[in-house]
C-alpha cells in the first residue's frame, strides 16, 4: 500500500490523528489515538516570514512522529487565519507570510494525502466539543481571549467556517452599546475602529489600565493586581468583564450557542465563570439566558487537539 500510491487518501484508516497547531513563534504537533489518547508531541521554532520553511517544518513533524509511532496518521492542521472558499488561499493570518499561499495544497501534496486546515479558534471549538468541556453539545462557540481574541464555531463537533470562513469572527465586530468614551474606539489592525478584539484581549486590558492610571503593565500583572483586590485593576478588570458579556450576548442574540468555551491567557481568570453569567441578561435579548460559559479542558492543547480531530471519529456513537 505505501511507497509508490501517489492519489490522496482522504479518510483515517489508520485511526492515528495528527494534529498540527501553526503558531507566531512555535509549530506543535501531537498524535492522538481513536480515543483521543496523547501518543506523543513535539515542537520546533516557527520559521517566521518564511512559507516554505514553514511547510517542511509542519511536513517534518508529522514525519518525525510517524517515525516515532510507527503508524501513519490523517493530519489536520489549526493556522491563525483560514483559506477563502474564493481563492484556496490563506487570508486573515497574522503570522502574514502565510497569506495568499495555498497552504493546504502544498501540505496535501508534499505528505501525499488530503490534509485538512481551520482557524485555530474553531479548532478550539472542536476540541472541546469532541472531547472536551463541551463534550457533545450541538453548536459550541470557542472564544480565544490571549494577546489577540479570536471565535469559532463547532456544530456537533465539525467546524462551522461559513461561506465565507469567518463564522466565529466576533474579534471584529465592534464592542456592543458602547459607553460615550467607548466611542469609536481604538483602531484595530483590520482597519476599523473599536473592534472586540481591542477592548476584550489581553492587550486591550493592559491598554485599559495604562488609561486610567498611566502605568504600563502586562495583561497578567493586571490580572494578579486584580486578584490582589487593587483599585484600578479590580476596574479595568470589571470593564472587561462587562465588555465580554456585551460581546457575548450578541452571539447568543445571532446564533444562540449551547455553550461557550474560553481558551487563551485570560480564559485562566477564574472569576470571568462567576461574573459573566450573572451579568448576561442585562444584555440578551428578552433578559434569559443561561447559555453555560466554560473553560477550555485541554488549556493551551486544544488548539492541536481540535486540529487532531478536524478528522472526527465518524465510529463514534452520538452522545
Ligand atoms: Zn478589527
């Protein structure tokens, strides 16, 4: 069967998954068996502004733990950015080398089978729908609150990228019934102003805090003065807590999800679990809801779990 068959094998014969998470700064791949078990795992630098450097770096890993198992795997890889249905390119990716490569091509053509490719927060989402903390709800969506925020969707385990791959992008709609002060924001990255993603990240928490009390600080040292009880940090801290329930309660008023999960450096907050269902119905619409918000099971590992299981386990029973 393997040497010389050159057309792409398109199903998990071999029940191994790989999953490959395309980081900034660092390439992660893992191996899981059948049942979601944790083979084995390695990482290498990412080789920044360098796309074919990237290629044979995420081609070596599934190499090298295909050496290592002695099995053969399906692959799917989670990037920061998604492949238009339009072109087959990537776009929206910040590591920005990637964009307007056909990725996935390239990975399905150098490893000589269909490699699949989503956008690391729906792969978050598949995670923890597959197995995770939202293991077999119907619609998940995913929130990745670290240096950026970034959403997506999983419907009964599979991503829902949309027609035109930004399904979940919620970190550029602008922050809901925005305060006067709010208005219009500071200016995101994608060229308009006020975005989610600048007020409810990690970076937009050590903006906030550095406007009110003129102190730089990072993202977790507000967070550790928070849970000091500090004045101001407790401030920002509810500022943010406020936004998020603001931006969360437009999802539900859009899609209604059966839960949310939060990945990412700030997901680690515990009192976000407290806060924000409580502070939920003053937006939705109607005042109801008890949509449950959870934190990611797998942390920092469900980004290459959920590109692991880009491939579901069609064996699996409905739960
Ligand atoms: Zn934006």
């Amino acid at each position: 069967m393997l040497g010389n068959e050159k057309e792409l094998r398109p199903t998990n014969e071999a029940g191994m998954r790989i999953g490959i998470d395309l980081g900034g700064t660092k390439i992660e791949a893992l191996a899981i068996d059948e049942q979601g078990e944790e083979l084995i795992r390695h990482r290498v630098d990412t080789p920044r502004d360098d796309y074919k450097g990237t290629v044979d770096a995420m081609v070596g890993l599934v190499h090298l733990l295909e050496a290592k198992t002695g099995r053969t795997g399906s692959v799917g890889a989670g990037i920061p950015g998604s492949i238009s249905e339009k072109t087959g390119l990537v776009k929206n990716a910040n590591s920005t080398w990637l964009n307007g490569r056909p990725l996935d091509k390239d990975l399905s053509a150098a490893l000589g089978r269909e490699v699949r490719i989503a956008n690391d927060a729906n792969c978050l989402a598949v995670s923890e729908a597959t197995d995770g903390a939202a293991a077999g709800k119907h619609v998940v969506f995913g929130v990745i609150l670290g240096t950026g925020c970034g959403g997506g969707v999983a419907i009964d385990g599979r991503v829902h990228a949309g027609p035109n791959g930004t399904g979940g992008e919620w970190g550029h709609n602008p922050l809901p019934w925005p305060t006067d002060e709010e208005n219009p924001g500071p200016l995101c990255y994608c060229g308009k102003r006020g975005c989610m993603e600048m007020w409810v990240s990690g970076t937009g928490l050590a903006r906030d805090y550095q406007e009110i009390t003129g102190q730089r600080r990072t993202a977790r040292e507000v967070i550790a003065g928070f849970e000091a009880g500090e004045t101001n940090a407790v401030r920002v801290v509810d500022r943010l807590e406020d936004r998020l329930a603001r931006g969360f309660a437009t999802i539900i008023n859009s899609l209604d999800p059966d839960v949310f999960v939060l990945g990412g450096g700030l997901s680690l907050t515990q009192h976000l679990y407290e806060s924000l269902p409580k502070r939920l119905p003053a937006y939705v619409f109607g005042g109801e809801a008890d949509t449950p918000i959870l934190q990611a099971r797998f942390g920092d590992s469900s980004g290459v779990r959920g590109a692991a299981w880009l491939w579901p386990n069609t064996r699996q029973v409905p739960r």
